[in-house]
C-alpha cells in the first residue's frame, strides 16, 4: 500500500506540471465540454476537430484574442492537446487510486482506522475533478474575459496540493505501521510551518491566475525586475480603491509583491524545521527541505527576470509541489516520538 500512494503521489506531483503547461500556453479553455467518460478519446477525423472548433469560436477567448489573431485549426489543436493531456491524467490518478483501494477493501487488507482517511483522500480526487471544471467554466460565459477566475484556480491548485500532502502523510504512517509505531499526530510548529506555505501557495496561484508574473519587469539580472518591481522595492498602480484585502487578492501588483516577499518568511521558518529535523538527526529531510526551498527561490527569481518563460514557469510550478512533499516529510518526522531514517526499509 506505501508503494502505491507514492505512486499516486508521483502522479499528483507531475498533474501539477502539466497543469501549469495548460495555464501558460493558453491551453485550459480548448476544450469547452466536460464529458467524464467520452471526453478521454479525443476528436479522430477532420469532422470531429471542425466541431470542436466551433465550440471554441464561440468563447470570449477565441472571439476577443484569438480569432483576431487569426488562431488556425493547426494552432487549435496544439493548445486542445494540452488540456486533453491534462484532463486524461486527471482521470488515470482517479482509477489509479479508486481501483486499487477497492482491492484492498475487498482483501481486507486495509489497516484498521484507515479506510476513513482514504475515502476522504478519494473525495478529495472527485473534489478536485469537479473545481477543474467550475474553473474552466468560468472562461466560457459571455462576461469572462479570456482567462479563468484567479479565485477558482487558486482552489482548484491548492485541493490538489492538499490531496498531495495527505497521499505522503498516509504513506508515512503506514511505514511507521511496519515497524509498530502509531500515526503521528502534528506538532503545532507543523502546523504553523504548513499554514505559512499553504498562504504562499495561495498567493502564487493567485499571482498564476492574474498573469502577475509580468508586472515587475523583466530582464535577465536585472535589479528593476528583481528584487525591485519595474525600477522601485513597492510597485506603482496598486489599486486600493477596494482597501487593502481586495487589492491583496486582485490587484496584480501588490499580489505579486506580497508573493515574493512573503517567501522569505516561508524560508525563515523552513530554515528553522530543517534545524530542527538535523538536531534529531534526520539529515536527509533536513537536506531535502533546503534544496527544495532553495531551488524553488532560485526558479521564481529566474522566471521574472525571463519574463515568465514557460519552462522556467513550469519547473517553478512543480518544485512547489516537491517543496509541499518535503515540507510534509519534516512535520511528519517532527512529530515522531522515535526518530528513525524514514528513508530506511523497502
């Protein structure tokens, strides 16, 4: 069972990159229906992706951005295979996870106490399958304009992260079940150290959403993109008209500035559980947590100063991910009454 939610794990994680290729190239809104089960074939003669075009040229994002650039079907189909990769994926992490766990409930091979956390770890999968489709349908009305509510992305990213912390927490425990210890139970530094991330999180799917990434200038090494924003430390053009938590959460300018800052507050007290995991002698998790973090940092200063270039973007996107499992990792071993090399053991 540990080797099967670490490959569901793995899976999430790389959900989580592909997910990011369909945001920057546009990709999310090619595909206007949501068909759970006939929508895994994708169109196969020339009929099939004329109607699918069509479908499109009816969105806002066709007919304000790319039908006036003259979007061809070629063009077409490279931004639908993106969201149709990104949607099949979706559904193998779904049987990837469901069709197992039904084998081990029916082998009765379940340890006991955790059918309850593997349920809400599937609920959470069909959670995350329904917030894809409220986001992309916040692109098709008349009144959306050509991109998907920030808002709703924001969800739709941070359930997967969430189900991506629980997969590697489970697996934990059940590798401390081998060797008879109990679950552990988070420590309240884990839980602050996690609640710090998590907002982190939420203000880089915000800045994700609102195309933010653009408005600090760019430039490669340049002082005015990073660490100032367009030549200054706070931006011009914030907009408080709405006070300070609308700006926070819709203007793009103080969005991305409150991002990059508030990262350092993330490495302050990541640098404290990676201290602390070293004072228990687990050196490997401290390491992991410090490369993580330290890379992350590297990657979003990078993606600035390229002007958000998509493979940089991406990578900055899915060590976000690999900084939720490292992250989840050290709480964990904080909270172990016994510490012991969790990378031991098959």
């Amino acid at each position: 069972m540990i080797r099967w939610l670490q490959i569901v794990a793995a899976l999430v994680v790389l959900i989580v990159a592909v997910g990011g290729i369909t945001r920057l190239t546009e990709s999310g809104l090619s595909i206007t229906q949501w068909k759970p089960i006939t929508g895994a074939i994708p169109p196969l003669n020339d009929a099939q992706w004329q109607a699918e075009f069509a479908d499109y040229k009816k969105i806002p994002q066709y007919l304000d951005i790319n039908g006036p650039a003259g979007m061809t079907l070629a063009q077409y189909k490279f931004i639908y295979f993106w969201e149709w990769v990104h949607r099949l994926l979706a559904r193998l992490i779904g049987l990837a996870f469901a069709l197992p766990l039904a084998w081990f409930w029916y082998k009765r091979t379940i340890p006991l106490g955790y059918k309850p956390r593997l349920l809400a770890l599937l609920a959470l999968g069909g959670l995350q399958g329904a917030l894809g489709w409220w986001m992309v349908s916040s692109g098709l009305t008349p009144e959306a304009a050509d991109r998907v509510s920030h808002f709703r992305l924001a969800a739709h990213l941070l359930v997967a992260l969430t189900t991506l912390g629980g997969l590697v927490w489970t697996a934990l425990d059940l590798k401390n079940l081998r060797v008879g210890e109990p679950p552990v139970h988070i420590t309240g530094f884990g839980i602050v150290t996690l609640a710090v991330l998590a907002f982190q999180l939420l203000m880089g799917a915000m800045v994700a959403g609102m195309r933010a990434g653009y408005v600090a200038g760019a430039g490669w090494f340049s002082l005015d993109a990073w660490p100032l924003m367009q030549g200054r430390f706070f931006p011009e053009g914030v907009d408080w008209a709405g006070g300070f938590i609308h700006a926070l959460f819709n203007d793009p300018y103080l969005t991305h500035f409150v991002h990059r800052w508030w990262a350092w507050v993330v490495v302050t007290i990541l640098v404290v559980m990676a201290r602390r995991l070293r004072d228990r002698r687990q050196r490997i998790i401290s390491v992991a947590i410090h490369t993580a973090f330290g890379t992350q940092v590297i990657l979003g200063i990078f993606t600035v100063w390229s002007g958000v270039a998509l493979w940089l973007a991406v990578a900055h996107q899915l060590c976000g991910a690999l900084l939720v499992v490292a992250t989840v990792w050290g709480a964990h071993a904080l909270g172990r009454r016994d510490p012991v090399n969790l990378l031991s053991g098959p």
